[in-house]
C-alpha cells in the first residue's frame, strides 16, 4: 500500500467528519462565511506556525511558498473580522509527522477548491481561492513516498494527520456552537 493509500484510509473518517462540520456554514451568506474563516484560523494558523518550527521548510522546500496564513489573515480583515482563538496544534517530532501534516493542509485545498464557488461575488476569498496546483500535490505525494519507507514512519506521519484533523473539527465545532446566527 502507498505511503499516500495508508493516510487516506487511516484519516477518511476524520475527513468525512470535517466535511459535515465545515459543510454546516451556508458560504454564500456573509456572516457565516466570516465564521468559516474564524473556524479554520483558529486551526491553520497555529498548525502552520507548528509545522514551520519543527522544519517543514527543511523537509519540502516550497513550504513557505504554500503557507496560506497571510490570505486567511486578509480575508479576515477585509471582513472585520476580530483575530480568532487558536486551538492547541500537535507537537510534529520529526519529519514523518511533518509530512502528515502538510498532506493534511495540502489536502484541504481541494475542498476550499469545491467551496469557494459558493461564495457571493465581491467577498474577499484569497484563502478559499487558493487553488491546488496537481505539481505541488504530486510533489508532496512523491516527497511521502521517498521519505517514509517504513513502517513505525508512515505510522508517525498517519499520527501526525488524524491529529491535524482534529484541530480543524474542534475549530469548526467551537464556532459552530459559540457563533451567533447571522
Ligand atoms: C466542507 C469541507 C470539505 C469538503 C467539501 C472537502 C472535499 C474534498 C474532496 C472533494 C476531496 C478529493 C479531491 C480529489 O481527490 O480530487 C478532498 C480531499 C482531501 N481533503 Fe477535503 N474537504 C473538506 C474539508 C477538508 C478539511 C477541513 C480538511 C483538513 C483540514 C480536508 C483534507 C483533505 C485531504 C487531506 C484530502 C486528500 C485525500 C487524498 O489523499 O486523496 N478536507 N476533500
């Protein structure tokens, strides 16, 4: 089985719950789509910070040129939104569970993708609007491939991944519960 087969099957529960929370905000209104973003700062943001200081830029090179932290930030401000609270992100040890991570975050380009076309016309949407280019996924599958060829790796990496995933649905379930119905 593929490095990339054993975190798809490893997170796909973790994926479909994400899905259903995240799928609970109506993106074409504005106040819910502001609490979309909140919802996935309070979980990118940190996350990102984490992977940069356990050296994500050392195990892929183009990490920094994928970071979406700054587009979120904009959009946020474009929408006045206050600076959400942030979840508590995974400790990475050691580049297996910083490629868990950036497959997580790489991955959730393609629901953005899918989401950003029900946001209204003039709303901000850098982050939703930042695309998944296949070479960089593909750049990444190969990276899991070529770095993880063991066992107790992939093992570390799917750890990493289901633990991503869990910041984004404690972050989804927060605003969910604590947002007012705008
Ligand atoms: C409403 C929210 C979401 C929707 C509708 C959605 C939808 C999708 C779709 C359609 C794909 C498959 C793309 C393809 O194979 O061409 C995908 C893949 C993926 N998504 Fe999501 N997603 C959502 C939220 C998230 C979130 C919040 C995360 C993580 C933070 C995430 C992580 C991933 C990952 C890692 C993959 C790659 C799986 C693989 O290896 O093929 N998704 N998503």
């Amino acid at each position: 089985m593929s490095v990339r087969a054993a975190l798809r099957d490893a997170t796909a529960p973790a994926h479909e719950e994400v899905d259903g929370i995240f799928s609970r905000f109506d993106l074409s209104r504005p106040g819910s789509y502001r609490r979309f973003l909140r919802a996935q700062a309070s979980a990118l943001l940190p996350v990102e910070s984490a992977l940069d200081q356990a050296g994500a830029g050392e195990v892929l090179d183009d990490w920094p040129s994928r970071r979406r932290a700054r587009s979120l930030r904009d959009d946020l401000a474009a929408l006045g939104a206050a600076p959400p609270a942030s979840v508590d992100p995974p400790v990475f040890s050691g580049p297996p569970a910083v490629l868990g991570g950036l497959y997580v975050l790489e991955g959730s380009r393609f629901g953005g993708t899918l989401l950003s076309r029900s946001v209204p016309p003039g709303m901000p949407r850098a982050f939703l609007g930042a695309r998944s280019y296949p070479l960089r996924w593909r750049k990444l599958l190969e990276e899991m491939e070529r770095l993880l060829y063991r066992h107790d790796q992939v093992a570390a990496a799917v750890e990493a991944a289901v633990a991503v995933f869990a910041c984004f649905a404690e972050a989804g379930r927060r605003e969910l519960e604590n947002g007012t119905s705008e």
